[in-house]
C-alpha cells in the first residue's frame, strides 16, 4: 500500500519501525478528498453563463461621445455554483457594432442563480443617433451580445456565449428619420 508500509530506520538494525497507520495514510486521503471536491463540476457538462442586456441608460452626455450604463443579466443555468472573474462582451444594434466592454467586479452566482450587474460604455454620438434614427414605427432594435465569461475555475477558463434579441424603445418626439 502506497504511503501506509513500514519504514526502517537507518539506526534500527533490522528492527521494523512501525508508523501509525492513520498519519501514514493522511497525505493520500486528503488528495483523493481534494480530487472529489474539485471534481463536482467536471462530472457534469458545465454549461455557458446566459448572458442578456437587462437595460440601458445614458449616464453621461458629451457632445462627441456618450456614456451608456449598460445592465447585464448574468445568470448560471448549471446545478452547481460558478464564480465569474469577468465578463467580456460586444454589443451590435441593427447587425451593426455598437460597444464593447467588459465588468469590473467577480460574481459568485449559486446554482441556478442570476445576477445583474452595471457596466459603463462610451459611444461616439453619431453611432447613437444613427441606431436611434434606425428604431422606425415598431420602435424596436434588434441586438446582439457576445462574448465570453472568464471563470475562476481551474478547469475551465473561459466560456462563450451569445444572445440576441430585441429592445423595446418609448417615443422619442423629433428623432424620427423624415419621408423621402
């Protein structure tokens, strides 16, 4: 048995020493403890974070670029806890590039559990107002968010994960693009 023999000693002239059994035995039962603690998410398939713009809001106006605060839902559809370091992302509006960012502040999202978090983005003004001129009668943009989450495991770096969908904007009187 590996780790749980006899050992001699260099002075003990053939005479066996005898450790005990339990402190002999203690280094390869803690590493086999470690193995299946850090095993739990490996037996199952790990699935990707979902990640999804919850809102968007300007946060501060500059007559050449405009700051947005972006509000990402980060939810964990795995049944067991998954800490996040960052998440990097890219929005498009309209199948166009819009911003890219990333978080600043890790996540513990238990099993199942979500989380919202703030980032801030800068936008040259002319690509909002274009996005802005492009919302149209339905009053809808179509997005896309993709990107990557960076775990905390140490199995698995980094996941993918892409979402699309579409943003539901109020009336703004004067932005509507004129007749041609």
């Amino acid at each position: 048995m590996l780790g749980c023999s006899r050992h001699m000693g260099h002075g003990d002239k053939g005479r066996a020493r005898r450790r005990p059994r339990s402190a002999a035995c203690a280094p390869g039962l803690l590493s086999a403890l470690l193995l299946a603690a850090c095993a739990g998410p490996l037996t199952s398939d790990l699935e990707a974070p979902e990640v999804s713009l919850a809102g968007l809001a300007m946060s501060r106006p500059g007559l050449f670029e405009q700051e947005l605060r972006l509000d990402l839902r980060v939810r964990n559809p795995n049944d067991f806890a998954i800490g996040i370091d960052r998440v990097r992302f890219a929005l498009e509006l309209n199948e166009k590039a819009f911003a890219h960012g990333r978080t600043s502040q890790e996540l513990d999202l238990p099993a199942l559990g979500e989380a919202v978090v703030p980032v801030t983005v800068s936008v040259p003004t002319n690509d909002l107002l274009e996005r802005l001129l492009e919302v149209g009668s339905e009053r809808r943009i179509d997005y896309r968010l993709h990107g990557e989450a960076e775990l905390d495991s140490l199995f698995f770096r980094t996941v993918p994960f892409e979402r699309d969908g579409k943003l539901s904007l109020p009336e703004i009187p004067g932005l509507t693009r004129p007749s041609s």
